[in-house]
C-alpha cells in the first residue's frame, strides 16, 4: 500500500487521493469532484469502485467528520429531486460493531445530511436480529435476509430518507425499508454514498 494511502487511513492526508490535506477532512480537489447521482427513489455518490476509498475511510478509518463533506453533494441531488421529506433515518448497525467503531457510519452520514437539508434525523430503527456482515458473504446470501430483520422504535408519518453507507444486492434497504412503511412511512427514498452492483437499483428506477 503506497504511503500516502497509510496516511489517509491515519487522518494525515485526503482519503479521496491520498494527497495533501488542504481542507478538513477532504481535499479542495476531491471535493469538486464530487457529485451525486440519481435514479427514480435513490441518490448516491457513485459506484463503489470509484467512491470505495471515500467510504472505507469513513467506515473502517475513523474519519468521522468526512461525513460531512459527503452529504453535501447528495443533499443537493435530493434538493433537486424536490423529495417532501419528514425526515432522515438510517440503517442500524449492531451493538458490537458500534462498540468497535465508536459510531455507526450511515447514522454519522444521516445526520449530516439531515442537518445539510434541514429536516430532523431521528433514529427511527432498530436490528431484531443479528446477521454477518454483507461483505463477507456471497451474493445469493446476500439477498435472503430474515424478513423481521429490523424493527421501529416510533411511528412516524409521511416521506422519509433512508441512508446506508454501500448498496450492495439491495436486500438490507428493502428490509429497513420495509420495517420504516409498517412504522407509517407514507414513502422511503434511499441515500448511499456507493453502490456495488447497479442492478440492485432496478426496482427503484
């Protein structure tokens, strides 16, 4: 691994490019590159090959405060889809891996992107069920999850954003999707900073 991609991991240089670090969190170059894209119920930063070190660095790295540079491009792509939000949600993650990390990087990216777009996060739910992480397992695992995998803390009314860091097979959204309509969603859309396999946004074209 070339050394200026060591620095990123440690906060020492741009997780973008590995480069120098002459803004906080993310170089003034990566950050123009920035830009979200959107399809039909979705918004996303790009495809995973591209935007990977984005998100491995605000998974894996500790590079919290890059949310906020993240969410400031998909808060303009769902600005323009002129979504009617309630309000902003994310996917949760389990305790351990909360434990591990420090925070759960999708709730980290919800609430900057709530405070960009100016509606409330709440953290509406909740995992009822422990399942291993979805890059360990193969595809068509990938995509039989346990239908009561999350629950809702509250009821909520109206249209809500969904946020996850990576789409992988679209299983876990359609899960947490699913558990936010029963809560009383009137209409979810989805946030993501990659997506692995563009076939999975095909139902929400």
């Amino acid at each position: 691994m070339p050394w200026g991609w060591i620095e990123a991991l440690l906060g020492h240089a741009c997780p973008g490019c590995g480069g120098p670090l002459d803004l906080p969190a993310l170089c003034g170059r990566c950050r123009a590159g920035l830009e979200a894209f959107s399809t039909g119920e979705m918004v996303y930063l790009g495809h995973y090959a591209r935007v990977g070190p984005l998100v491995r660095a605000l998974k894996y790295g500790r590079r919290e405060a890059l949310a906020r540079a993240l969410a400031e491009p998909l808060a303009r792509a769902v600005a323009a889809r002129g979504w009617r939000l309630q309000g902003v949600t994310a996917v949760p993650t389990l305790p351990h891996r909360l434990a591990l990390r420090g925070y759960n990087p999708p709730e980290v990216l919800a609430r900057a992107l709530a405070g960009a777009l100016g509606v409330p996060y709440r953290p509406v739910l909740f995992r009822r069920r422990y399942t291993p992480g979805q890059p360990t397992r193969g595809l068509k695992e990938r995509r039989f999850l346990p239908g009561d995998l999350f629950g809702a803390r509250v009821r909520v009314e109206g249209a809500w954003l969904l946020v996850d860091d990576v789409l992988t097979s679209g299983a876990t959204f359609l899960r947490a999707r699913g558990a936010l309509l029963e809560a009383g969603a009137a209409h979810v859309y989805g946030a993501f900073l990659a997506v692995r396999d563009p076939r999975a946004l095909g139902p929400y074209r």
